[in-house]
C-alpha cells in the first residue's frame, strides 16, 4: 500500500517538473523571439504571449511546423528566414517582415490588411 503511495506521488512530481519545464522554456523561446524582431506587425508579437503561443503551437503543446524548423536550426531565428516552414510560397522571413502572418500555419491570416487576408481568398 504504502509504495502505491510512493509510486503515484513520484508520478505526479515528476508531471510537475516537466510541465515546469515546458512554461519555462516556452516563455523564454517567446521572449528571444519579441526581443530578435521588436519591429515586427503587432499581431506576431501578440502572438508569442497569447494562450498557446499561436507563433509555434497548433494547440497546447503540440509544435507547428515553424517550431520544428525552430529547433532542427538550435532556436537560431535567422538561419531559417529563408525556409517556408508552412510551405505557403512564402517564406518564414516575408511572412514575419512584410505579410505579418504566421510562419507555422499555412491559413494564417492574423492582419486583414496584408498578405495574410489575400491568401485567405485562394483556402
Ligand atoms: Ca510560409
């Protein structure tokens, strides 16, 4: 009985640490990235602090392909301005300095007064 207990609680902290973990880094990653491109469309910045950091996640945890390229380059936000990480013809460079539309989701209009609300027309 006594080591059910003991079982269920090193469960239920190491769930703890891990999940920790995964804010810490997610705010961190958001941070570094507000601080590489300050001068970024204001919905992007927005989108890095607001529920589920639509910048790099699909929903909760799950990561979009921007995240992925994000870690296969070490969190090197330059090396991959030149990949389509959504594969939408634009790259993740446009899409951040001129489109002002999520580099990780290909239907990403988040400005009606850009690129992202001409590629809503073609979905
Ligand atoms: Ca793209």
């Amino acid at each position: 009985m006594k080591l059910n207990i003991l079982i269920k609680c090193s469960l239920v902290l190491c769930l703890v640490g891990i999940s920790g973990t995964q804010v810490w880094a997610y705010s961190g990653i958001g941070s570094d990235w507000r601080d590489f491109y300050p001068d970024t469309c204001q919905e992007l910045l927005d989108a890095t602090t607001s529920d589920g950091c639509v910048l790099c996640h699909f929903t909760g945890f799950g990561l979009n392909p921007y995240a992925d390229d994000l870690n296969q380059a070490g969190m090197d936000f330059a090396a991959i301005e030149d990949d389509d990480s959504d594969g939408d013809g634009r790259t993740n460079g446009e899409e951040i300095h001129v489109d002002c539309t999520l580099p990780g989701d290909p239907v990403s209009p988040v400005d009606q007064d850009s690129w992202g609300s001409i590629k809503a027309l073609f979905r």
